[in-house]
C-alpha cells in the first residue's frame, strides 16, 4: 500500500510540472499572439461604417430585415423540424413523401414500429396541421402524442429565430437553434 501512494505522489508531481498541466493567458516569448481580442464600441463603430460603405445604396435599400415566423411557422423549416422531432422521441426518419397538400414523414421507433408523421401546409400558410401514427395499427396513441408535441414545440422555437425568407436551414444545423 505505501508503494502505491509514494507512486501516485510522484506521478502527481510529475505531472503538475509539465508545460501542458495547465493553460495559462500568460503568453511566453515565441508564442503566437492569440486572435481573441475585445473590441472597443469606437472600433466596433468603425468597422461597422467600413462595411457600409462597401454597400452600394441599392444593396442597403433592397436588403431585407430579418423578421421572425408567424405563429404557424415557416414551411421551409418543416424538414429540419421534423427530423430535430423525431430524433428528440427516439426515432429515425426513413424517407420524406409529398403528398397532396403537405409531407409525409415515415418513421422508425426505437422500438421498431412504423409509423408516420404527416404535415400539411403550404409556403404561403405555413404549417397548418399536424397529424402522427406509431405502431402496425396506429395503436401507440401515447408516442404519437409526444411526437406532435416534440414537432409543434420544435416549430414554435425555429420561428422564433429571425432569418431572411431565403435563408433555407439545413439539417446539420445546431440542434439548440
């Protein structure tokens, strides 16, 4: 038993004198200059004016502010949502189906039941309704529930966030926006 101490003391004091133990913000000489740095409001000021002069008075007047989705959502998030839904109530998208009036999503649960998600909507309405099935015959009504929960919830926090109509999200995006 004292062996192993008198070896975890020493590997502990091995380690606290490498040059890798801890990161310090004290830069020693040879070292690069890091490129975090704090701007002043003078300065953020001046690149702001920089960039505007870049922009040609068309460019400023033709650019769109960016606004949030109304309260059925925007149709162009309906894809991102409902793969960020699906994922959040354990289950996988197997394919995307348009269908008159919206999409219908097929899904796997982690259970292994089938089921579907089906959206309708359009770009000029948005999101009008939602409907979800699990199971061979529609029985699992409690996981179909939290999935219409999960892709309402899902929508209503993407339509927070501004964005230009032509902004298109994409799948990889970050799941906590």
């Amino acid at each position: 038993m004292p062996r192993v101490c008198l070896r975890l003391i020493c590997l502990s004091l091995a380690a606290c004198h490498s040059p890798y133990s801890v990161e310090s913000n004290v830069r020693e000489p040879g070292e690069p200059v890091s490129v975090n740095r704090r701007l002043t409001p003078g300065q953020q000021q001046e690149i702001v004016d920089v960039l505007a002069q870049a922009q040609s008075s068309a460019e400023r007047q033709g650019a769109r502010p960016l606004e949030p989705a109304g309260e059925a959502g925007r149709w162009v998030d309906v894809p991102v949502v409902a793969r960020k839904a699906a994922s959040d109530c354990e289950m996988g998208v197997l394919g995307e189906d348009r269908i008159e009036g919206g999409l219908r999503y097929r899904l796997r649960s982690i259970q292994d039941d089938p089921g579907t998600l089906t959206v309708l909507g359009d770009q000029a309405h948005g999101v009008i309704s939602v409907q979800a099935s699990i199971g061979d015959f529609a029985q699992r009504t409690d996981q179909a529930g939290q999935l219409e929960r999960a892709f309402r919830s899902r929508l209503r926090e993407w339509s927070r966030v501004p964005r230009s109509p032509e902004d298109l999200p994409t799948a990889d995006q970050n799941a906590g926006r």
